[in-house]
C-alpha cells in the first residue's frame, strides 16, 4: 500500500517537472530571467527607485506596481525574477509585494479568459478584489516591516562620465531592450495557450524567431561587451537562485496533487462556508498551474460540484501563491516576511470567496 502511495507521488512529481519544462520554461520562464538581469544590470536605479522605492509616495508607487503587473502575462514562478529583480535594484518591499501579487492574479490575459470561459461577474470580482488585495497586502507588510532608510551617495562628477544626454539616450535603450524581452515573453505565452493553429504557427515559427533576432542586433547595437556581459552573468545569477527551489516546489505540488482523493472537490467545496474557502485557497496553493491554466482548471471544478464562493478562493489564490514560489520568495523576503505574505493571501482570498459566494450563491 505504501510502495504504490510512493510510486504515486513520485510519478505526480515527475509528470509535473515534465508538464512543466515541455510547455512553460523556454518561451515563459527563460524570458522572465532574462528580463530580470537587464532590470538589474543594465537600468539605472533611479528609474526603479523613482517610482518604486521605499521614499516614493503611496499613490505613485502602488498604482505603477499594478499596471506593471497587470500588462504581464505570467505566474507565480515566471515573475519572481522579475520581482527579484525590481527588489534587488531598489523598489521598496510594498510595491514591491504589489507587483508580484498583481502579475500573477490580475494580468489582462487570464482576465479576458476568464469573462470568456466563466463569466463577466466572476472576472469583474477576480480582477477588483486582485487589486485591491495586492494593495492592501502591499501596504500591511510595509508596515510591519518597516524598511531602514537607506543613505544614496552623492555623486563625484567625473570628466568621463557620460553626459545628461547621453545617460537619457542610453536609459531609452535599456527601456526599449527591456520592452523587446517582454514583448517575447508575450509572444511566447500566447504561442503556449493559442487554440487556433491559425495564428499560433506564424506567432510561433515567424514573430518569436523574429523578436529574438531584433532582440540580438539591440545587445550588439547599443550595448558594450561589459554591459552584454553584465546582464548575462546577472541571468545567470538568478536562475541559479530560483531553478532548484521551483523544481523541488514544482515535483511537490505533482506529488501532493496525485495522492489527492478524486471526490475532493464534491465532499468539501461544494458549499460556501469558512471552511470551504479556506480548503479552496489551500488546495490552489499546493495544486501548482500555470498562468492561464486555473481558468479551464476552474471550469472544471465549478462542472464538478465546487461552489462559486471557494472557487473564487481558488482562482485568486492559484495564480498567486504555490509551493515553488514560496520557497524561492523565501530566499528573497526571509522567512518572517514570506510568512505574513503567505498569511495575508489565505485570509484575503478566504475572505473575498465567503463575499462572492454569498452573492453568487
């Protein structure tokens, strides 16, 4: 009995590295880091710490965290480099925070896909209490954990430094360099999701092949060999952090989800109570998905008996938090940072799913 419930975990684990790495690392992870490293080699830290940083006001800083969020297409291990990212290069830890909860839950593809596939009041409910949540988590953990102001050096001017000109020419680079990265990042996503063959052979085959070629002629055109350098080892620098804890995270949540009885979703979610919620938001995080995949995941669940309460649970919380990224934005955040993060989620979207639920019936 034992040997099998191994042989079953590990099989889970194992389909789900495989899952994984087939459909998601290449066209959705790989572009993420590499954003990351451009973030943090090649942009200027002013252009964070301006909009993102602990001194930067509340309502300057939260809304540009959102939006940001809400232009990407990833989940919740494709943005914690680029959270690590924004983080390392400055963005104060309540932006911050805005930033990786919003990405995941709120980003305009799974929006669109969930209006078509579930429904307008359910997207409408997904995206608002999104965005009101990555606020508010945003704003709490900043305030327990109030960052030391940090001393910026005032700077020695130089002959060879470069001119005010010359720096702005140079920062437009790295923007559009940057903007070129996500932009294959997108493509990438949708070529993964697109349904109609139609479109996801050229998107694949001509517009992907096409970004990475203009993506090589910016590195070589405006950028020296010590910048070029610097981004790559800076990529590097955080696939090497994040890789090993997402796979372990990632065979995990295969493992768990495969020993999960198949009457689960009938004898505990079917109703909207505080314990339903609160299994619903459990659930989301230890059964892994990409971005995208707990919109069909979650018409599945709803055909199966699970109530419009715990289901709103699990869609805020799917995307958002998971055992692979838990362990890596432990790494990041520290261990009671990362705690308060993972508690504030469960009792937000607990929450928002006894709401809805007793609205939605």
């Amino acid at each position: 009995m034992y040997e099998d419930l191994i042989l079953a975990g590990f099989s889970g684990g194992v389909g789900a590295l495989i899952d994984y790495l087939s459909a998601h690392v290449l066209t959705c992870l790989i572009p993420a880091f590499f954003i990351a490293g451009a973030i943090n080699a090649l942009l200027n830290k002013d252009a964070i710490t301006k909009y993102l940083g602990e001194k930067s006001p509340a309502y300057k800083a939260y809304p540009v965290a959102v939006i940001g969020g809400l232009l990407l297409a990833v989940c919740s291990c494709t943005i914690l480099p680029l959270f690590a990212g924004i983080k390392k290069k400055g963005a104060g830890i309540g932006p911050a925070i805005a930033f990786l909860y919003t990405a995941p839950a709120t980003n305009i593809l799974a929006v669109a896909f969930t209006w078509s596939v579930i429904g307008s009041d359910f997207a409408i409910a997904r995206i608002v209490l999104s965005i009101i949540f990555a606020v508010m988590i945003g704003l709490i953990i900043s305030k327990l954990f109030a960052e030391a102001p940090t001393e910026v050096p005032v700077p020695i001017a130089c002959a060879c430094a470069p001119s005010a000109e010359a720096a702005a020419k140079s920062q437009k680079h790295v923007v559009l360099f940057i903007a070129t990265l996500v932009a294959i990042l997108f493509a990438g996503t949708w070529a993964i999701f697109m349904e109609n063959r139609l479109f996801e052979i050229p998107l694949r085959f001509i517009v992907l092949p096409l970004l990475v070629l203009l993506l090589a002629i910016e590195a070589v055109k405006w950028f020296t060999k010590d910048e070029q350098r610097a981004w790559l080892e800076e990529t590097w620098s955080f696939m090497k952090k994040i890789f090993p804890l997402l796979f372990i995270g990632i065979f995990a949540a295969g493992a768990i989800s495969a020993l999960l009885p198949k009457d689960f979703l009938g004898l505990y979610l079917g109703s909207n109570t505080v314990a339903a919620n609160l299994i619903a938001v459990l659930f989301g995080t230890f059964m892994y998905f990409p971005t995208l995949v707990e919109v069909p995941m979650a018409k599945m669940f709803l055909d199966l008996g699970m109530a419009k309460g715990p289901l709103l649970a699990y869609v805020l919380a799917d995307p958002v938090i998971s055992l692979p990224s838990i362990l890596v934005v432990r790494k990041f955040m520290g261990t009671k940072q990362t705690i308060a993060y993972v508690l504030l989620i469960v009792f937000f979207c607990t929450l928002a799913g006894l709401i809805y639920g007793s609205f939605a019936g």
